[in-house]
C-alpha cells in the first residue's frame, strides 16, 4: 500500500445518512454523512463486542450501533451507553478509530494513516469533475486482481487492438505512434491516436464517413485513480475510475462515465454496457498476470516505448514507497 496518500473511495452521492461498509486494503470502515452533511469514516467492529456499525443508524452527530445501542460522536469518543445510567462515566476506551475524508470531484477520499494526512491532490483542466453539461453515469466492476495491476491496465494503449478489438483499437494496426506524455505532482497522462474500428450500436447513428485515428488520453493520479478521455468524431467521452484495493487480490472500480452526446436518458443503459463490456474484456487478462502484485524493482519487468505511462506510474510509485 501507498501510505501517506489519500484513497478514492466511494462516490460521493453514494453516502448518506445511512452507514456504508466499505472494504478497503483488508480492513472495513463504515462511512456516512451526518445530519449537517459532514463525512465520517470510522473502523466498522464496535469497540464493545464488535457489531458491524454499518448495520447502526445516525442520530445528528452519532453512529449508533445496532447491537446495544451506544453511540459515538464525530471523533469517534463513545457519548452514550443506554445500558448505563447517565450518571455513569464512559471509560476513555470507549473510543472508535477515525480516519480524515475529504469530498472532492464527485469522491470520497479516505487518508488511512502513515503521518500526517497532506493536502488532497489537486486535478485541475478537468471540466467534467467540476462542472456540467456532460452526462454522466456511474457504476462498479469487481476484478480478482491486485488494485495495481488494473490501474495499470488502464493506462495500457498496446492492449486495446488486441483485448478490445471492435470497441477501441484495430487489430489490423497495432502499432503505436510515440505517446505525448504531461507529467503532474501526483500523475501523468499521455496522449495518442488509436487507429478506429468502425462503430457498433447506436454510435453508428452519429458516424458519417471515413473515420479519422480517434484521439485518446489516459492518466493516472495516485494512488489509485485513472482516466480515460476519447475524442470521437461526435463527442468526447471520459471515463473516470477510482481502482479500490479491497485486499491484496481483489479490487472494486468505482467508474464514472461522462459523455457530451446522446445526453439523454434513453442512452444511459447503452454507454453503461459499453463500459462494462471494455472491463469484461479486460478481465480475464488482468486475473491472469503474475506475480498479482507488480514488482516493485523497476527492473522487474521489461518495457517498451508504448509502456511509458506504466513506467510513469511505476517511478512515481517507486518514489514513494523508498
Ligand atoms: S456491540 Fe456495539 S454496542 Fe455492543
Ligand atoms: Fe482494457
């Protein structure tokens, strides 16, 4: 794990008053907003006998848990055990651990410990994190592989002729040109010209002519986000995907999709079995690579030129955990 670093985690229209369990890096939390709208994380097993918190209830400023009722408030201090008199003190380790979360560009963020939490990164140039007019949808996609290697899956060009062929990518030409990569402080993109497939499906509707290589860029900000921005004929689609670690082999991609055509709600269900198709394809590929955890020596695997986003990624990643 990539200490010290803040997490994506959940959407942020996913929390509300009633707790949610969250599984992240083999340990479970609950998150959920209070009646002010403020987010709260905390360590899922209740400090008495270890009931699920998620399966409690807010009252104003408290989680309370289901089994016997005790309630603790926002810095996870318990404030009431209704089995005891009022009169009676709560012992000091009446105490759930929290953990600092932000909301920002449509997530949670968690900060699950190694110092002190810094400042959230900051994505900037991204008008659909931030403002409207694109449609958006979101979902989730279930991969038993190592977070790691599905991000890194998503920033990987030289698969797309070959995994994606009829979507993304011609098998016919699979060459690719030299990448034009744009380094952030937590990140990278790169940009290229895939050359295109003819369309499927209702695109079809939209495409008139010869089809022009589809301009594309991807990128990552860690530890564990990545985008996709496709520049189609008729519109730009953007996917953007927060790869969550629910332990050392299994990861959930919490995946927003944007569009700025066919904004209707008719083309909902369309662009979320196209998304979910490109992951289906990616899948058993993924779940195949070993070693699960990718090599932390940078020699550990061999790179060419249309791997340099990986290797990007791999460097900064390299920085951090040195
Ligand atoms: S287990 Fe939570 S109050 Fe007893
Ligand atoms: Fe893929």
């Amino acid at each position: 794990m990539l200490n010290s670093l803040w997490y994506a985690v959940e959407f942020s229209n996913a929390i509300s008053t009633s707790p949610k369990l969250l599984k992240i890096l083999g340990r479970e939390l609950v998150l959920y907003r209070t009646g002010d709208g403020q987010i709260q994380a905390m360590d899922n097993a209740c400090i008495h006998r270890g009931a699920a918190l998620a399966k409690g209830s807010i009252e104003g400023d408290c989680i309370v848990c289901p089994y016997h009722g005790w309630q603790y408030q926002q810095n996870g201090d318990c404030v009431n055990i209704p089995s005891q008199s009022p009169a009676t003190s709560i012992a000091k380790q009446a105490k759930m651990t929290t953990y600092p979360v932000r909301e920002k560009y449509g997530w949670i963020w968690l900060f699950l410990g190694g110092g002190e939490p810094g400042e959230l990164i900051s994505i900037s140039n991204f008008p659909q994190l931030e403002s409207g007019g694109f449609r958006s949808i979101q979902g989730k996609f279930y991969w038993n592989a190592n977070y790691e290697r599905v991000l890194e899956n998503g920033l990987d060009f030289a698969h797309a002729p070959f995994v994606h062929a009829g979507a993304f990518g011609n098998p016919n030409l699979p060459e690719i040109e030299d990448l034009v990569i744009e380094n952030y402080p937590e990140g990278a993109s790169a940009t290229v010209y895939l050359a295109a497939t003819p369309p499927q499906g209702l695109w079809k509707l939209l495409v008139r002519g010869e089809r022009k290589p589809i301009k594309t860029r991807t990128g990552f900000f860690l530890p564990n986000l990545t985008f996709l921005e496709v520049y189609l004929p008729f519109g730009q689609l953007t996917i953007w995907t927060a790869h969550v670690p629910i332990n050392a082999n299994t990861t959930v991609s919490k995946w927003i999709n944007f569009r700025s055509f066919f904004t209707g709600k008719w083309a909902d269900l369309d662009a979320y079995n196209r998304t979910i198709k490109i992951f289906e394809q990616d899948k058993p590929i993924v779940e195949s690579q070993r070693p699960q955890i990718i090599p932390t020596d940078l020699n550990g695997e061999i790179y060419v030129a249309a791997d340099a986003l990986q290797l990007q990624y791999r460097k900064l990643r390299q920085h951090i955990l040195m």
